[in-house]
C-alpha cells in the first residue's frame, strides 16, 4: 500500500468520530425542537378548525406575523440590542462581584463569617424591592436597570463559588502538599480545576436571572427594551405583541446560554464524565 492511501485511510479514520459527533448533534438539536415545534403546530391547527378562538392567545402564525412587522419597522432589532446590552452589562458585573466575594468566602474561614450572613440577608429580598431604591440612588436611566440585573446576577455565582471551594475534596489538597506545590501551584493545578464545573453552572444560573431581572428593570420606566414591549403591548391590548416578546426572551435567553457553554467547553475538556452537561 502506498504511502498516499496510508495517509487518505488515517484522514478518513480521524474524520469518521467527526461525522459521528456531528450526525449526534443533529439528532439532538432535532429532538429538542420536537415539543415547542409540536405544541406551536398543534395550537395553530385547533385555531384554524375552530376548536379555539385565538383571542387571548394568537396562533403562531399571527406571532409570525408580528415579529415581521416588528422587523421591519426596526423595532425588534432596536428592542432586542437595547435589552442584550443591559443583560451583558449586568452579567458582568454581577458575575465579577459573585467570583470575587465568593472565593473570599470560600477561601478563608474569616471573610465568609464577616461576609455571608449580610449577602445571605440580602439574597432574601425581592428583586422588585430594590427598584424604588436604586431609582432614588442611581435614577431612572440606564445605571439604575444594570444594577438591578447586576443584583440578580451576584447571588447565585457567590453561592456557587463559595460552594465549590468549600467543598474541594480535602485529598486533593492534601496530595498538592505531599508533591510540594507552592500555594500558587495548588491554585493552579488543583483548586481551579476542581472549582471550575461548578462555577460555570453558577454563570449559567446567573445569566438565566439576569435575563429574569431584565424584565424588572425595564418596568422602570423605560422606552426600549424587550420588557418595553411587553408592557406596551399589555397596554395596547395586544397579546400577540407580548407573546413575541416572550419568545424572543427565550431565544435570546437560549443562544447566549448556548454561547456561555460553548465559550467555556475547552476549560472542561479534561473531564471524564459519563454524560454531556446541558
């Protein structure tokens, strides 16, 4: 056999598990599309044949349509940046201010028991009792409504965070001695590696509230903004407006928690786990 087939066998050979991996992505994404496809399909179908009037909630189609005026009004595009801005500067924040104080609590027995129980506190609050609060401090513009997403967004990467270092196996830390890593080394090696699963399922926590949180912060008087739209449509009596902006909540809530995975899959390429994280 001669050095060119030897070759095209071993390409062929490393593309196969390529085309496997891809033909399982398929059937996967396929699958999910399986129940909202069905249910959008089978509520268009019980409105046509009468069986439902489609008032108070509009077939997909009328949805469609909605969206398509939206579109080309440049109304969504403008509703959609506006609403993505404020989530991706409050995700930010929130998750920098949730790393940091929650590997200090983590880390050291003395910042969680001066720093836990006021955050544990304030974690109780409801979201919507900050906002008389922060329209006073930071007033009714932009500042006021990342705040309040940034809000959301702290608690559940604090606790995550803090929960991942205190619950590093004692073992692990313990090996990292034996071999005489250097506190930095045992960081490194040891602490970040294990942390991390647990962290970045905090992010995705986090970033779900932040897209909840949103919705709130665009009450707050604003005149753009996906939750804008919602209240206006509200006002108009339009569900189908309302309906499109949910929709579009969970699109965008879905893609940029598709894009977080996606951004952090190569720090979790180590792992050998039996099954693939959502």
């Amino acid at each position: 056999m001669t050095e060119a087939a030897l070759a095209e066998g071993s390409v062929g050979a490393a593309a196969a598990p390529a085309r496997a991996g891809n033909k399982q992505l398929d059937l996967r994404v396929l699958l999910g599309l399986v129940l909202p496809v069905g249910l959008a399909l089978g509520w268009e179908a019980a409105v046509r044949f009468g069986l439902a009037q489609g008032r108070l909630v509009p077939p997909p189609s009328r949805i469609l349509q909605t969206f398509a005026e939206l579109a080309r009004s440049g109304e969504l595009s403008t509703h959609v940046w506006a609403t993505l801005w404020r989530v991706a500067v409050g995700f930010g924040l929130g998750a920098a201010g949730g790393i940091l104080l929650g590997a200090l609590s983590g880390i050291s027995d003395t910042s969680r028991r001066l720093l836990d129980p006021t955050l544990q506190a304030l974690r109780a609050i409801p979201s919507i009792a900050w906002v008389p609060l922060f329209i006073l401090w930071l007033g009714i513009f932009e500042a006021s409504k990342v705040a309040l997403i940034a809000v959301g967004v702290f608690f559940p990467v604090y606790l995550g965070v803090a929960g991942a270092i205190m619950s590093v196996d004692r073992k692990l830390v313990e090996v990292g001695r034996v071999f005489r890593l250097s506190r930095s080394a045992q960081v490194r090696r040891i602490l970040l590696p294990a942390i991390l699963p647990e962290t970045i399922i905090a992010l995705r926590s986090g970033l779900g509230l932040g897209f909840m949180f949103v919705v709130a912060a665009e009450f707050m008087g604003a005149s753009e903004g996906l939750g804008y739209l919602l209240v206006d449509g509200q006002q108009m009596g339009k569900p189908d407006r309302i309906l499109a902006a949910i929709i579009a909540f969970a699109l965008l809530g879905k893609l940029a928690d598709a894009i977080l995975v996606a951004a952090t899959r190569p720090l979790l390429r180590w792992q050998d786990v039996s099954r693939e994280r959502l």
